[in-house]
C-alpha cells in the first residue's frame, strides 16, 4: 500500500518574528508617558544651567579675545560710550554709590547682560529646534506630506500644541502672505512666572522662557520642509503670540 502525502499546510511564520527583537523596538517604541509638570521643571532647570554655561562660555571666548589683541594678532575692539545714568536727585541722595563710578559701569553691565541673555536664548531656540523636530517625525510617521504651508501650520497647532503644552492654539491668523500668527491665551510655559520687580520685569523673563518653544515650532515646521523665522511677543501674561514667517516666494 503506497503512502500517501500530507496535504496539510505548514504553520505559516510572520515577518514579525523574523525580525530581531531590538530591530522591532527602533521601528516602534512604545509610548512612554510622563508626568504634565515633568517638562515645567525641565525648562526651569534648563534655563538656569545654560544661564550659568553661557556666562562661561562667554568669559572664556572674551579671555581668547583678550589673547589674541595682547598679541597683536587682531586689533583692539572699539571702547563703548557709557550710558548716562538717568536718575533724579531724591533717588540720588539714597544711592550709597557714587553717581559717576556707576555711570561709568552702567553701560558695560547692560551690555554684558544682553549678550548673556542672547547667548542663552540662541541655544534653547537649538534645543528646541532639534526637540521639535525628532518629535514631529514621530507623531508624522503614519500620515501623508503636507502640500500645503496651511495644512502644516494647522498641525503645529493642533497636534503639538496638544502634545507639548496640553490644549491647542486659541487663536490663527495669517495674511497670507506667509506670514501666520499663532496665539495661546494661557501659554503654558510662562503661565507661572512673576517678579517682586513688577509685571514688566516678568514679561522680560517670560520672553526667555519662550525660546524654546520657539524653537520647537520652527524645528517642527523644518522637519515638514518649510523654513521660517519664528519670533515669540509676550505683552500680556500669560499670553503668548509666536509670528511664523516664510521665506517670499515660499
């Protein structure tokens, strides 16, 4: 009696399975979810210690400078003019400093202070330029490129508004003329910053703490293929308004 052949199919082996275990994770991460506060006290902290890490940096790029001139290998930067300290006689009489000896620094300290300020606004704007993108890439993965600068615009403020900070935008405008205006009421990330030196102290220091969301929103559009200038304008806190410009002719 001839045997006869199994005509049953053989157990089928998914691609999944072929796939290295630690492949399979690069291709999809899981989703690891954070407390809400977690990226309020990160930008607290971040600010702080590159405050602290541009005062470095910029020390040590001025000592280089110094250097350099000593040895005559690049010419002496011009002297800045000082400032005339504008100050009225009652409140003179209470300064326990003589009036020209501050004169004479007040320039230099306000100088020194803004180039520390845009030394720290320069590298969060990076930061978040590189958060933004990685971070658009992963929330884009399934969907299809956006044809037009709108529809782009559009998801920055739905979806990683949303993401980022929790609600989405309350406000777009646009002139259509690329230039579009994005505003949040109650902007998270400067929604709790004061000053005992009055609200316009705290609107300069929420301007800072802005950069870095600048920074993601530009990062995010980059990674979508549109090249913008955004700039943040805080003239009310909490609010917060973020004009993104392209290029003309985008």
């Amino acid at each position: 009696m001839s045997s006869r052949n199994s005509t049953q199919a053989a157990p089928t082996i998914s691609a999944s399975s072929l796939v290295p275990q630690n492949l399979l994770a690069l291709a999809d991460p899981p989703v690891r979810q954070i407390d809400g506060a977690v990226m309020d006290y990160f930008l607290i902290e971040v600010v702080n210690t590159l405050r602290a890490s541009a005062a470095v940096a910029t020390e040590r790029a001025k000592k280089i400078e110094a250097e350099m001139v000593e040895a005559g290998l690049i010419p002496a930067p011009s002297a800045t003019p000082a400032q005339p300290l504008k100050k009225d006689a009652a409140s003179a009489r209470d300064s326990v400093t003589s009036l020209n000896s501050r004169a004479s620094t007040a320039g230099g300290r306000t100088g020194s202070a803004d180039e520390a300020e845009e030394a720290v606004r320069s590298r969060l704007e990076a930061i978040g330029q590189h958060v933004g993108a990685n971070f658009t890439e992963r929330l884009c993965r399934d969907r299809a490129l956006f044809g037009e600068t709108l529809d782009a615009i559009k998801f920055v403020c739905k979806d990683i508004w949303a993401a980022c900070w929790d609600k989405q935008v309350d406000n777009l405008r646009t002139n259509h003329r690329g230039v579009y205006v994005l505003q949040d009421n109650s902007f998270k990330p400067v929604s709790r910053i004061s000053s005992w030196e009055g609200r316009a102290d705290a609107i300069r220091r929420a301007k800072l703490y802005a950069a870095m969301p600048a920074g993601i929103i530009r990062g995010a559009l980059s990674r979508l293929g549109f090249q913008t200038t955004v700039s943040p304008e805080i003239t009310s806190l909490p609010q917060c308004t973020f004009q993104v410009k392209l290029p003309k002719g985008t």
